[in-house]
C-alpha cells in the first residue's frame, strides 16, 4: 500500500469542507422564501456535516503546524523543551497500576491547542506574533466548539439543530484561523 501524507490528509478535509460547505449552498438554492421573508430550505443535514468537517480540519491542521513547528525548531538549533515536543506530537505520560510509565495520547483542549501551534510556529521561524486573542474568529471558533460538542455528543434532538448564527460563526472560525495561517505562510516563504 502506498505512503499517505499529512499534506493528503489535510487537502482531504479541505475538501470535505468545500463539499459540505456547497452542499449546504444548493439547500438553501432549493429552498423557499416564505411571506415574511424568511429562507424554508431542508439545511440541517449540510449544517451539521459543515460544523463537524470545519473541526476535522482545524484539529488536523493544528496538529500538523505543530509537529513541523517542532520538529523545525529542532532541525534550525532553537531549543524546545521536552514537554513542548511531546505536546506538539499530543503524547502524555502517566503511571499504570504497576507504577510503570506508561505513554497514553494527550487530552488538549482546541483552543490552547491552537495557541500553542501558532507560538511554536513563531518560535520555530522566529515570526512576529499575528495571534489576537480578541479577534472575532477567536470568538467565533470558541463559541464555535459548543455546537461542535454537542452534535458530536447529541443528548436531545434540539442538540442536533445548528441555527444561521451558528453556521455563520463556525465559517468564520474557519476563514479567521486560515487567514492567520496564510500570515505564517507569507513570512515563512518570503
């Protein structure tokens, strides 16, 4: 079987995404626009998939961004603490009942998960910082996480609902977290 890459991974979701994202543009194509001006389109299917194919491919591209940042700041001579490149790689220790250290897959929050991506990248390229914790995609992508937990962990039906709002703010955690990213590309390349 032939070697698959994290650059495959990575254009994969993206196109997941774009295909989610133009699902849920031809559902509203089809959809009606009742008396009071409102959209009746059949949407939730596409919505749903939307939110969940955003975080696929936020998750995979924090984790790649930090492997490389890692892995370049040992290659450039830039010191980088044990700790640092066992969370960019996302491993944890703990002991097991034998009182033996044993290696399990560490348990990182989304939002210090992408910070830590985009310090070590700085770091690892000696970058100006671009990360504004105030940006509206920051908020966007945090408050984007709640509806992503709860379709992902459904416990009643309205759990399953996803509002305009919410596919609004889902899209622009997406542009804003690619637009920093696209920052990083520039000064990397240049």
């Amino acid at each position: 079987m032939e070697e698959r890459t994290t650059k495959e991974l990575i254009e994969t979701l993206g196109e997941d995404f774009e295909r989610c994202y133009q699902g849920l543009l031809q559902s509203f194509d089809e959809g009606t626009i009742d008396k009071d001006g409102n959209l009746d389109a059949d949407y939730e299917f596409h919505a749903r998939q939307l939110v969940r194919a955003v975080f696929a491919y936020i998750e995979e591209v924090t984790f790649s961004v930090k492997v490389t940042a890692a892995s370049d700041c040992m290659r450039r001579g830039i010191e980088i603490s044990p700790q640092e490149r066992y969370i960019a790689a996302e491993i944890d220790y703990e002991l097991n009942e034998k009182g033996e250290v044993v290696e399990r897959p560490a348990h990182i929050k989304l939002p210090s998960n992408v910070r830590f991506a985009f310090m070590l990248l700085e770091k690892a390229h000696e970058l100006p910082p671009q990360f504004d914790a105030s940006a509206e995609w920051w908020f966007c992508l945090r408050e984007s996480i709640k509806v992503r937990d709860r379709l992902v962990h459904p416990r009643m039906p309205g759990d399953l609902d996803v509002s305009p709002e919410e596919l609004i703010k889902a899209l622009k955690a997406k542009n804003g977290f690619d637009g920093v990213l696209h920052y990083y590309i520039g000064f990397n390349t240049a």
